[in-house]
C-alpha cells in the first residue's frame, strides 16, 4: 500500500490538471454547442508561448532581452504563466470569429473547421520552435524532490497539483459569483433566452471562447515541464478533455471535475501494476460509466432516457 501511494499522488495531480482543460473545454460545449477539436493544440501553443516569454526570445540579443533574461527565474516564470493564457485567449478569439459563418450550420461545420485550426496551429508550432522536444524552464525552488513518510515525492508535482486546485476553485468562485459567471452558466442553458434578455451573445461566445483557450493554456504551461514540450501534445490532452466531460456529464462544472479526478486515478494507479494498460483504462472507465449512466456522473437528464 505505501508503495501504491506516490502513483495516487501522481494520479491526483493529473487529474486536476486534466480538470483544468475539460473546464475550458466543457465551457465552450455548453455555450456555443461546438466541439472545438483545437483545444489540445491551443494547450500546447499556450506551453510555447510562456517558453518563450520566460527565456526572452522574444526580445532576442537587444538591451531589453539582456535586461529581461538578468532577471529572477522566478519573475520571468510568474510573468509567462501570465502571458502565454492571455496570448492563447487572444488566438482563441480570432478562431471564434472564424466560427461565426458555421453558427446555425450542422456540427459538422464547425468540427471540420476546429480540426482544421488544430493542424494549422501546430504547424506554425513546428516552423516557429521547431519538431524537437523541448523543455519549460520552473524556479529552482519547484525543482527537485523531498522526502515524507519514507518516500520521495517531486516538488514540482505537488506545486503543480496546488496550482490547479486553486485555479479551479478561482473559476468556480468566477462562475458562481459574479455577473459574468451567471450570464455564462445562464448561456450554457439557454443561450437564445439570454439574447432575449438583451445580453449579446456574439460577445459572450468571444469571451467564452477566449475563457476556454486561456483555461487549456494555463494548463498546457504547468504541464509542460511534467510531460515536455513537442508539437504534437495537443494530441494528448484532446481525448482525455472530451472523454472527461462525457464521463461528468456535459454542461456540469463538478461532474468534469470528479471525472478528472477519477480519469488520473486510473492512469496512475493502472500504471502501477500494468504499465501497457494506464491509458486504456480511461477508456475502460468512460464504458463502465456510461454503460451505467448515460448522461455522465452529474449531468443532467437527456432525451435518450425518457
């Protein structure tokens, strides 16, 4: 049991990070009724972005960029977990503006176009930064390992794992008490009653829009120095995020969040014992859970069950 405990750890920490993208994700689905195939790849331009802000590149060998890269690691870190959601948000908006002819179409517009926005996002990411792998650089102080209870546990991992659970408890407090979290939820639900009531809608799908990109971004760049940065891990979050807002049930903020949480466990604690199955055990968790529950664990009722 004591040595099952650092892949619990490991399990929980993945979950809520995980969490961090289906919000995002789960948002979008419920305002704008678009499956937005190029969450996963905004996840990974929001990890380059604050790479980049945090190595200074952007200001190459000018007075600023010697000035820039002199200051604390800690600084320049703090300043890219800033900028690189904001620069993700912004190009979330653009693709937004992209989607509005597909509005009132068949889905099927809208996932061709969002497929397509992925594979042209992370192109620029290969011509931009290159097809190697590449690595995030933290504080030296979230660096390295300590010991508790007998066992070694990263540092990284448990900052990584509080950082999520305060920023999910800060869009949880954003949602539920503030006037643009109410319109939001009140979108979700209805979105033509809330055009009815005078509110614009094509501003809120924007800034949803925007939410979700910088939610999938945040997560991307406290992620990055945990899996690595490469081109194509957008990849390996868009199939987790939309696995985890079936499994929660679509449109419930604490459904995605508990199928999470439920999703890392399985990844970690499977990685325990069978290594080869760690990842196909979210698929053996989305069977048994919808198998059992159609709507997800705290979704609400559909047509398929009356």
């Amino acid at each position: 049991m004591i040595e099952l405990i650092p892949h619990i750890v490991n399990g929980l920490t993945l979950g809520l990070l995980f969490a961090l993208i289906a919000l995002g994700f789960t948002l979008i689905v419920g305002v704008m009724e678009v499956i937005n195939l190029a969450h996963g790849a905004l996840f990974a331009l929001g990890a380059y972005l604050a790479m980049t802000t945090i190595g200074g590149d952007w200001f190459g060998s000018s007075e600023f960029g010697v000035w820039w890269r002199e200051l604390p690691l800690s600084t320049r870190y703090a300043l890219g977990v800033v900028a690189g959601p904001l620069l993700a948000a912004s190009v979330g908006m653009v693709l937004e503006l992209c989607l509005r002819p597909t509005y009132g179409k068949p889905p099927l517009y809208g996932l061709l176009l969002t497929f397509g926005a992925a594979l042209v996002i992370e192109e620029l990411i290969r011509l931009i930064w290159g097809t190697g792998e590449q690595s995030l650089a933290v504080p030296r102080a979230l660096n390295g390992a300590f010991f508790m209870g007998g066992l070694i546990f990263s540092t990284y991992k448990f900052f990584a794992a509080g950082f999520a659970i305060v920023a999910i408890g800060l869009v949880w407090l954003f949602l539920e008490r503030t006037p643009y979290g109410a319109t939001i939820k009140a979108g979700a639900h209805d979105s033509e009653m809330v055009r009815a009531l005078g509110y614009d809608l094509s501003k809120l799908r924007l800034l949803v829009f925007g939410f979700g990109a910088a939610l999938a971004a945040l997560a991307g760049v406290v992620m990055a120095p945990i899996w690595g940065l490469r081109p194509h891990i957008g990849i390996d979050v868009i199939i987790p995020a939309f696995l985890i807002i079936v499994i929660g049930g679509v449109g419930s903020f604490w459904g995605a969040v508990l199928a999470a949480l439920l999703v890392g466990l399985s990844v970690g604690i499977t990685g325990a014992y069978a290594p080869a199955w760690s990842m196909l055990s979210m698929y053996l968790l989305l069977i048994a859970i919808v198998g059992f529950r159609s709507r997800g664990l705290l979704g609400r009722k559909s047509a398929l069950e009356n």
